[in-house]
C-alpha cells in the first residue's frame, strides 16, 4: 500500500495531549496543558444557551455573523484604536489554530522562507511546511529570553514572505516591546515581508504591561494578520472561536484557505463571544489582575521548593529550571518523573523547539483554581522533602 501524507505521518501526537493522558492515568494535578479550571463567564455561557435555543443554528456566514466582526472591529478599536472595517477585514474561525493554518495557507506559496521564533507553538511549523513555506528558526533561550536581534535580521531574506510573532509568547510568557516589535517591523519594511501575529494572550499582560499588536506601529496596518482567541480572552477554550484581522488584500486568500478548511463556527458560540468581547473594561482587567495573582502564587511556591523561576510578563504559563533537583535527565524526563512520582504534570520546555532545545526547563500553566495550585505545591513540598 502506498504511504500516506509523509509529513502528518511522521509526527506524533502533541506534547499537550500526551502529557494531559499521562496526567489522568497517574491521577496527577494537571499543570501542563493550558486550560483554566474554571468555567468561563456565567454570563457568556448563559449568552451561548439562549442563542443555541432562540436563534438559527443552521450554517453562519463563512466569515463569521456580523455581530461578532463588529464586536472584533470594535474591540480593536477600544482597545488599540485600530480602525478596523468589520466587513472587510474581520474574520472568525474555529480558534486561532485554524486562523493560524488559514493564516499560512493564504500568504504563502512553495518555496517562501517563513521566520519564526522558537520556542514556538506546535502548530506553527507542521502547516508552515504543509503550505510548502521553508521555516527559517531563531531561536530565544531562557533564562532572559532576549530577542536575538542580530540572528533574526540574518533570517530575513529577498525570499522572506512573512515572519510569526507570538506576543504574549507561550511557553516564555515574555511581552514584546515597543522596541523589539519597532526592530521586526523595520525587518519586514525592508524585506518587503508579512507578519501573523498571534495574539491569544492579548489580555494577559501583567504588571501593567499593555500588549502592543505590532499591527498598531507605523508601516504595519497593510502588513500584519493578527490572530485572537476567544478561548483565551473568556477562558473558555473548548468553544474554539478565534478571529483574524487584516487588510482585505491578505484577508482574502486567508478566508478561501478558511472556506476549506472549516467553513463556519457553531453561530451560538459567536454570538455569545460578540456579547463577551462588549463586556466593560473591569472584566478584561479582573481577568489579567486573578490571573497575576495565581502567577505570584505558583512562583512564589516553586521558588521555595529550589526551582529556578523565570520571569513572567503574561500567558498563562511559568518556566522553571530544575537543575537545582541533581535530576539525571533532561526535562522530557522530569516531566514524566514529576507526574509518576510527585503526581504533578508540567510541559518540558524544548517541546516547543525544533531539535535539541535547552532541555532543563519546565513549564507550569496557573489558569487554575488556587486550590489546584496549592495541591501542585504541597504534593511537590511532601515528595521531595521540602517545607513551603
Ligand atoms: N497560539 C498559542 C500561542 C497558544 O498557546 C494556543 C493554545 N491555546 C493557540 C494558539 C490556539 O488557540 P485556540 O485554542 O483558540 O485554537
Ligand atoms: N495552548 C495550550 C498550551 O500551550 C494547548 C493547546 C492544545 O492542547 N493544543 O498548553
């Protein structure tokens, strides 16, 4: 028999899956794939129920119902002053993973040079290369993750078509400048060359940090697809609603990669994100605000315990080092030991990098109850005989 697709074959299955597997079958406390224990927004949910119940459920628009591209544009507007035209360039998809592929999908062509930074998300690469794109890395290391400025503008070339810039930045939790994005977009202006933004964590900056969209600097409005999820921004990542904004030219090709790739979005969903997305600004800032605090509680907690805590500016995530723990091992290791042993789950760190990444960091997601993370803490604090 022939083979099948030779790409898709020869990968496996994600780190999130696979950990969160592990985590159930070892009855662990699952701080590995980012999900909050929460249940989102009463509000939101009871929107989705009224609207599964009293309006249509049949096919929506192919570019989202008109409620929720005007609520994206308006967003946009009250937050980043974008101005944003809801019919022509808003369009909502099924989570920011599919806005990523229709992303990639419509902007590039066989043999287009894609940069992109590690750590990066795991899905960036596998559509980059399915959409024929030839990724050219740079890699940020921690602890600083510093933007390696002189390696990425080597990256950029006469063959760049676009660069992937994901702020706030999952597994890092860094938040771009001003600057460094001031940095990428000169790039781009001289190489002539795109940027998907992904933004999933747009409301999770802290500190009063403001997340800047790269689309809002000079140049940048025609250049940039930038990528929402309301998964993220509602805590509510099952419903899968994401939303892409862009100038029509590039919005185009990306909604005929959309037409094909899923068509449309449960229509109730939309509708109740359109609701979410009007909310006032004390929801967006109580979500960033719980969210620091939980942060603070986990770090603080694993500092005690000898992990080397890294600097979180937003996300939902914390990297740590473990080198502290004599662990002969690298991290996929340690995470496999920490979920059967001390019965907690983390993510290693060089998942998110293409080879051999550095392999002695762990990442700790803390969108979770803080009964959850406190369980995490003294599981940990009991099996390696450590106080709090
Ligand atoms: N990008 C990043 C950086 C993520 O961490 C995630 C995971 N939530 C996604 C995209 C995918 O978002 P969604 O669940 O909306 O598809
Ligand atoms: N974004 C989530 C994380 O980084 C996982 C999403 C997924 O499981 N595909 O943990």
């Amino acid at each position: 028999m022939k083979p099948a697709n030779t790409l898709f074959s020869g990968l496996g299955t994600t780190v999130f899956t696979v950990m969160s597997q592990l985590a159930v079958e070892h009855k662990s406390v699952n701080l590995g794939q980012g999900f909050p224990d929460g249940n989102g927004p009463d509000d939101v949910r009871e929107m989705a129920a009224r609207f599964l119940k009293d309006q249509p459920n049949q096919y929506p628009p192919m570019m989202g119902v008109p409620d929720l591209r005007q609520a994206v544009a308006a967003h946009a507007q009250r937050f980043y002053g974008l101005d944003v035209n809801w019919q022509t360039e808003v369009m909502v998809t099924s989570g920011a993973t599919e806005a990523l592929a229709a992303c990639f999908f419509g902007l590039v062509d066989p043999g287009d040079e894609v940069v992109l930074i590690e750590p990066l998300y795991d899905s960036y690469l596998p559509i980059v290369r399915l959409a024929g794109g030839i990724p050219k890395l740079v890699r940020m290391t921690p602890p600083k993750w510093e933007l390696p400025r002189e390696e990425l503008a080597a990256a950029f070339t006469s063959k760049t078509k676009a660069v992937v810039i994901n702020s706030p930045m999952n597994p890092s939790g860094k938040v771009f400048t001003r600057d460094e994005l001031q940095f990428i977009a000169d790039l781009m202006i001289d190489h002539d060359a795109y940027a998907v933004c992904d933004e999933v964590y747009e409301h999770l900056a802290f500190d009063g940090r403001k997340h800047i969209p790269l689309m809002t600097l000079p140049g940048m409005r025609e250049r940039c697809l930038r990528v929402g999820s309301a998964g993220k921004t509602f805590s509510l990542t099952g419903w899968k609603v994401g939303y892409v904004t862009g100038a029509p030219a590039i919005l185009q090709p990306a909604a005929k990669a959309h037409q094909f790739l899923t068509f449309t979005t449960p229509p109730n969903l939309q509708r109740a994100v359109a609701y979410g997305l009007g909310k006032d600004q004390g929801y967006f800032s109580t979500l960033a605000e719980g969210l620091e605090k939980k942060r603070d509680l986990l770090a603080n907690g694993l500092r005690k315990l000898g992990f080397g805590v890294l600097e979180t500016e937003g996300t939902y995530f914390i990297s740590a080092d473990f080198k502290a723990f004599g662990f002969k091992g690298n991290d996929v290791d340690f995470c496999r030991y920490l979920t059967t042993e001390a019965g907690v789950t983390a993510i290693p760190v060089s998942a998110f990098y293409e080879g051999n990444g550095p392999d002695t960091f762990i990442r700790f997601a803390f969108c979770k109850d803080d009964a959850t993370i406190n369980e995490a803490l003294s599981r940990l604090a009991k099996y390696f005989g450590k106080p709090l």
